[in-house]
C-alpha cells in the first residue's frame, strides 16, 4: 500500500495498531525502535501541548539524521490540545520532504475535522484478526512455496493477510515471548516492505518461507 505523508490509524487495539505502525516504518526503512534518532515521538512522556508541536516546526526543516526519511509518531493523538492541533494543522498543510506523520487516536471525534481531512485515515478494529485465516506454515518447503504462490494472487489480499498474520504473531508474543516468533515477524514485515516497493507479492513471500 502507498500511503499520504499524513496518516491517522484508528483503533482501540493496541496491538492492532502497534502491527500496522511497524509496518509502516519498515516500509519507509525505518526500525520498529522509538530510539531511532529519526523516528520522533510524541506521547504521555512529552505531553501532548503546543510546545511540543512548535518544536516538530523546526525539526521537519532538517534532513533526517541517519536515514533517508523521519516519521513523527504521535501516540494518542486524540489527546492533542486545540491548540496543539492548530500548530500540527500548519505542519500538515505543506508536509516538508522526507517527513512521514503517523497519528494513532482511538477516538477520531476528539481530533479536528480540518486535521482528519489532511490525513489517511486507517480505521482497524479487533474483528478483522480472524483466526481461522493464518498462514500455514508446512515443514516441507515445497508445500510452503505452493501456499505463496496461492496467496499471492491477489496483491490486496495478500497484504491483508500478512498484516494479519503479523497482529496474530504479535499477540501470540505477548502471552507467550519467543525469538522464533518475533523472528517470524520481522520477515512478515520485511516481506510487507517488499510488497509495498512494488517487488512481486510471490517473490516476497518466497522470501518469507525460505528464510524461516
């Protein structure tokens, strides 16, 4: 998926959040980490009031420091001040190059219609984790390399999917940590970049099985 400079993600899932957040930094080459000099975050820590805003003024006007593109996270964007969201509006309006915003909110009324209509909006919820509709994953690569020529047919669908497995993952690594799972995940993520670099959805999810 392309997205706009300016993004919102609508849910009360963290974890469904967390999942599609991630996958959008992977696919502007970013990492997950927040400690990323280029990855700016806003959230309960640095409050969520003007000063912190006027501050994203002057540093949107600089080159990211080690990669080639910055996202501004702002966690619980709805908790933004009108103030605040005046000064972010002004930011949204013209987003410098190399600048990537990324709202989460769980309550979209409580942010500005004028900040809403700048933005992407990405409205999740927990019903589209469907169990039942998991990438199985064979012991045979022959049986894992036809399940990828399969899902692949469809390039929507197919990225679906992978969103879906990775939120599905994600959950499974809260109740239960494990490295192998958390491995699966940054190779569903990194096939997800893949996909959205325009590399064939076949040849990304090739790169998934055979790197398990």
């Amino acid at each position: 998926m392309n997205y706009l400079p300016s993004i919102i993600i609508s849910t009360s899932d963290d974890l469904l959040a967390q999942a599609n957040l991630d996958s959008i930094l992977t696919g502007l080459d970013l990492p997950t980490k927040s400690t990323h000099p280029d990855i700016i975050t806003i959230d309960r820590l640095t409050g969520w009031g003007i000063d912190q805003i006027r501050r994203l003024h002057t540093v949107v006007l600089n080159r990211p420091i080690k990669a080639n593109a910055r996202a501004i996270v702002i966690h619980q964007a709805q908790n933004l001040t009108i103030e605040a969201q005046n000064s972010l509006l002004k930011i949204l309006e013209e987003p410098p190059p190399s600048n990537t915003f990324i709202l989460l909110a769980d309550n979209l009324a409580s942010l500005s219609d004028t900040i809403k209509s700048r933005c992407q909006i990405i409205r999740l919820n927990s019903n589209q984790i469907d169990p039942s509709n998991q990438i199985v994953i064979s012991g045979k690569i022959g049986d894992n390399l036809n399940l990828s020529s399969q899902l692949s047919r469809d390039k929507g669908a197919c990225l679906d999917t992978i969103k879906n497995q990775i939120v599905f993952f994600q959950k499974q690594l809260v109740k239960k940590p494990s490295l192998d799972t958390k491995h699966k995940i940054r190779l569903l993520q990194k096939s997800l970049s893949m996909i959205n670099s325009n590399v064939n959805p076949t040849s990304a999810l090739d790169f998934f099985f055979l790197s398990l």
